[in-house]
C-alpha cells in the first residue's frame, strides 16, 4: 500500500512538474526571417498554450493564417503553416526573452528570433 501511494505521488509530481516547466510562449511575437541574399521578411505570430497544445495565428500582408499541428513540450515547439502548395513546417525554442525558429518554405531552411510584441 505505502510503495503504491508513493508511485502515484511520483507521477503526480512528474505529470505536475511538466506542466509548470512548459514555456509560456501566449500572445504576440514579431522579428525577422533572414532570406537568403541578406533580405528580411518581417514576422509576426500570435499564440497560444493550452495543455501542451500550440494554436494561433501568422499575421502576413496578405492576411492572418490560423497554424495548424501546433505543440509545445518544455521549451521546444512546433506547428505547421498552411501555403500554396501544402505547407511550411516550424520548429524553435523558447528562450528566456525571444524565440528561436527554424521553418521550411518551398524546400528553403530559414531561420527567425522573434521578441514578445506589443
């Protein structure tokens, strides 16, 4: 009886601790995505966290695009972005005052910080 309190406490306190060390990565992020040539195409995304689950939008001037597949485990994340011809797949880390982020667009591997927005 006492050794099976104790596994279930354990697991408690792992399941708990998981939750709390989740990055707090909700609301707005802006940067820039570096192009190829030196160019910058400037960023901005909206999110947010429920249970490890990674929803919001890609604000873009050819308008908001809702990302898809989104989840968050610890520091790490990821989610897709629906584009012409399928979609772009993003992956980063979540640091302690910006975001790291690598995406794929059209076969190209680029790479974003982004900062917490107004």
């Amino acid at each position: 009886m006492k050794k099976e309190f104790l596994i279930v406490s354990a697991f408690v306190i792992l399941a708990a601790f998981s939750f709390i060390s989740m990055a707090n990565i909700n609301g707005k992020w802006t940067g820039a995505l570096k192009l190829p040539g030196d160019g910058d195409f400037p960023l901005s995304y909206t999110f947010k966290v429920d249970s490890g689950k990674l929803t919001g939008t890609a604000h873009a001037p050819q308008g908001d695009v809702a990302i898809t597949d989104g989840m968050i485990n610890g520091d790490n994340f990821s989610f897709s972005i629906p584009v012409p011809g399928g979609t772009s797949p993003h992956t980063g880390k979540v640091y302690q005052d910006s975001l790291s982020m690598n995406l794929v667009y059209k076969g190209q591997h680029l790479h974003a910080t982004l900062v917490r927005g107004n």
